[in-house]
C-alpha cells in the first residue's frame, strides 16, 4: 500500500465528503399578538381553528456561508374573532461542503430547514405558553413537499425558486 492510498480522500485531491455544519442559529424575528386578552383567557368557547404557514428563504453570502431563515406562521382563530397570532422567523449560518451546485438549492431549502425546525417549535410552544396557552406543538414539517409544491407552483407561473 502507498503513501497516497493511505490518505483520506480530501487529501488525495477527492472531492470532499458532503456535509453540513451549523455555525449559529438565531431568532431574526418573533410577534405574538395576543389581541383579545384578558377576557380571550377565560375557560369556556369552542377550539379555535388553527391556520399554519411555513415559508423557508436561503441567500449566499461573501464569506462562502449560507444565511437560511424558516419562517412558520400560526393563526388561531374562534368564530367570534382571533385568539392569538404568532409569526417567528428562526435563522441559522451554516457550512455547506461539498455538495455539486445542481444540488445547493434542496440542501438549503429542505435539509437546513430540518435542522432547525425543533428549535423553532419550541420557541412557538414556549411563546404561545407564556400567552397563557396551551403550549402549541407543530407536527413534523416535510420540507421536501414544500419545497416541491413552491417549485412546481413557480415554474408554473414563470418564475425560477432559487436561493437570493
């Protein structure tokens, strides 16, 4: 065995192993609007419908890092009016090596977002629990149906997805 065998794959001139590497995870925006409070806050009405919105944004920056923000969106609702309204956008740095361009935009826009989503559920949980409400727990997100409904429904108005 060689000298150059021996070495790992980065070493040798290979193209580095894909991975992912989360710099820093930060919230960029948070709003909770509890509108009718006091009087929203005693027992008794029905259970509000619960509206949900999930947006996720990815830019490149100088530094060769990526800045991507997953914005969820939560409006709950009783036939006499709203309950409360919470709009968090939770951004995260990371390092992204080795993945072919043709394949930047699904990391960026499925699996960073992933990555996050936990932290970004426990915050609405604690926020809408500190509304002096049941804690509000967001089922598991799939990012890759997202991303795939966004794309298809840009491409069938003209428009390109893509990271800013």
């Amino acid at each position: 065995m060689s000298d150059a065998e021996s070495l790992p794959a980065a070493a040798a001139g290979a193209a580095p192993e894909p991975g992912i590497r989360i710099l820093a995870q930060f919230i960029r925006d948070l709003s909770f609007e509890n509108p009718r409070a006091p009087d929203i806050l005693r027992a008794g009405g029905s259970q509000p419908q619960i509206d949900m919105g999930v947006e996720m944004n990815a830019r490149g920056r100088e530094d060769g890092l990526f800045e991507v923000d997953l914005k969820l969106s939560a409006r709950a609702a009783r036939e006499d009016g709203p309950v409360f309204v919470v709009e968090l956008v939770y951004g995260g740095l990371f390092a992204i090596d080795g993945v072919p361009a043709e394949n930047l935009e699904p990391v960026l826009l499925v699996e960073c977002p992933r990555f996050l989503f936990p932290f970004a559920r426990r915050i609405i949980g604690d926020v809408t629990s500190d509304g002096s409400f049941p804690p509000l727990m967001l089922d598991p997100i799939d990012f890759g149906a997202v991303y795939m409904a966004r794309k298809a429904e840009a491409e069938n108005m003209g428009v390109v997805v893509g990271t800013a």
